[in-house]
C-alpha cells in the first residue's frame, strides 16, 4: 500500500480547490488531482482524492480532528486496502497520514446519473448492456462476500464508470469484515436498506443481497429506488406485485418484449428473491452471478436461429427469382408463388 504525501496532494487538487471538486460521499468529498507518474516525471496521471473534511487548505495539518466523517474514511482505507486487485470494483492507489485516501479516477459518472440523470449524451444502455453492467456488479459482490467483506452500502450512485464504460463498486466507509469481532448498528440507504436488517446479530451476506436486489430492479425499469412522486414510492412495493402477476412489460425499460422476455422474466423474478422477506431464500451471491451468465447467454444465443430464419428468407426468394427465369417462355409467364 502506497503512502502519500500529504503536501503532494494538496498540490495535486490545487490546494482542494473547489474547481477541483467532483462528488460528496456517504462520508467526504471527492477531488480531482495530478499526480506525478512516478516512472516518468514528465507525465501526470489522473486519480481521485478523497478527504473527510470540504475545505482542508494547505496550511492545515493532515492530523483533522476526528469525526464521523473521518472514521468512515479511515474504515474504507483499511478494507480497501487489504482487498486484493478485483476489475469490478474501484481501485485503490494508497493514502496520506490515514486521512486522505487516493482511487482510480473514473471520469464517466455514476449508475445512478447513467439512469436517471442523463438525457441523449451518453444515450441510454441497450439491453444487453444492462444485464452486462448487473453482471458485473454481481460479481464484484461475490468477490467482496469471498473475502468476508460485506459492504452493506450498495446502491446505483456508489457504481461508478470508468474511461471504458466499465462498471465499478465504490464507496466503502460502512464496510464491514466478518472476520471482525464487534458487529456494527445497522446503517445503508433508505430504499436499499434491507428492512431485516434492525440490529447488529442480523448483519449477513443477505443484507447486501437485498441492496443488489434493489439496484437490479432500478436497472431493468430506469425508476429510482425511492420516487416520492409516484405511488407506491418504494420500487420494491411498486415491482414486486407486477412480477408476481407476470406484468414485465409493465416494468421494464425499453426491453420488455421480443427475444428478451424469457430473459427478462428470470432477471426480475431473481431480483423479487433478492429482495424477499424471507431472509433465508434469497439467493447468494455466487447463485446470483451463476444465473446472470445464463441470462446473458440466452439473448446471444438466440440471435443465429434469427438470422438462420432471415438467411432462409433470402435463399427462397432468390430461389422463386430464378424459377421465374427459368419458367418465362415467349409470349407467355408461369408464376410462381
């Protein structure tokens, strides 16, 4: 783990200017910073620098006095790292005196803004690039429930893009171990917060299962987890009566129909498990990446027996051309139909 220094970084966010701020987190702010390319002092590389505190200037000592704030970010170094490298979920390029915490800087936003902010530019996913972007958020689950880590704050606005449009889990300030002794109270999000999850001996990898259940959900039908403009506001309560009654239409965002439906049909009704009461019959989350690689199979497989069918089409027409050809004789044509 690579420790920084703490002026280099003020110097690199340009003294945490505030044109240099790009997002506020569960806990801290996040900037924008240049950082010298240890391996070639001409070059720059671009990271993101996050702090507990808004405003730090650069005369201010890197020892903040301890807040919240402070002790989630300082919660995050320490679970990030001691996480092996994963591609599914944000890395982690060191700190400074264990108050500033420097990730990979991802440039493309969020899910969240992907979703439910953006209008023509970047346009909207294509199907298929829902179930990849699920797929992925899957398996960066997996991998943190592999490592007994649970994050207990997955949501669409902590899945972030990079310069490729690939999907990262971010933000781990409520990330527990499991390994640990002491179980913390329960916290999350409203909306995403398994409402199972009410005292700290319920904490399990199916509070997370929940989370992702619900972030499947706003994938697939574009609302938001919470909409206090619709009834009901949760999507949850909104989705779960419409799968049960096989209404996927209904919620599905521009691919509710066609060669997806079968596909669609086993997504949302994996996702009304994930989100079950039923603790015990969710799903875990290598069940979950297991059936989204089938899902994600289904669609591809389909599309040769479709372009089989118009490769027919074509073959016969050319077939009835040339009987036409063959069958015209002076004065008089044989038709054939």
């Amino acid at each position: 783990m690579r420790e920084f220094d703490y002026e280099k970084l003020v110097v690199a966010t340009d003294g945490f200017s505030p044109s240099r701020l790009i997002g506020k987190g569960s806990h801290g702010f996040v900037y924008k910073g240049l950082l010298q390319d240890q391996d070639d002092n001409k070059r720059h590389i671009v990271v993101a620098i996050k702090t507990p505190s808004s405003s730090p200037s650069p005369s201010s000592s890197p020892l903040f006095k301890k807040s919240e704030q402070t002790k989630k970010l300082e919660n995050e170094i320490s679970v990030m790292s001691s996480l092996p490298r994963s591609p599914h979920v944000l890395s982690f390029l060191g700190h400074a005196e264990k108050r500033l915490m420097v990730v990979d800087f991802m440039p493309n936003g969020s899910l969240h803004q992907l979703l439910h902010v953006s209008t023509s530019h970047p346009p909207p996913p294509t199907w298929l690039n829902r179930i990849e972007i699920a797929l992925k958020i899957a398996r960066a689950v997996h991998f943190l429930h592999e490592q007994s880590i649970l994050h207990r704050d997955i949501k669409s606005e902590n899945i972030l893009f990079d310069s490729n449009w690939e999907p990262k889990l971010a933000d781990f300030g409520l990330a527990v171990d499991l390994t640990g002794k002491v179980k913390p109270a329960p916290a999350g999000t409203i909306g995403y917060l398994d409402p199972s999850y009410t005292s700290p001996d319920e904490l399990s990898t199916k509070t997370d299962i929940y989370s992702y259940g619900v972030v499947l959900l706003e994938i697939f039908s574009c609302r938001k987890a919470i909409d206090v403009s619709r009834s009901p506001a949760s999507i949850v309560d909104w989705a779960i009566p419409l799968i049960e009654e096989g209404k996927i239409g209904e919620i599905c965002c521009g691919g509710g129909s066609g060669v997806f439906m079968g596909t669609n049909l086993r997504l949302l009704r994996m996702a009304a498990r994930c989100v079950s009461s039923d603790v015990e019959s969710r799903p875990s989350s290598g069940e979950i990446t297991a059936e989204m690689v089938t899902c994600l199979a289904e669609p591809l497989r389909s599309f040769p027996l479709w372009i089989s069918f118009f490769r027919g089409v074509v073959k016969l027409k050319r077939r009835k051309k040339r009987l036409r050809e063959t069958l015209t004789w002076p004065g008089q044509t044989c038709r054939v139909r």
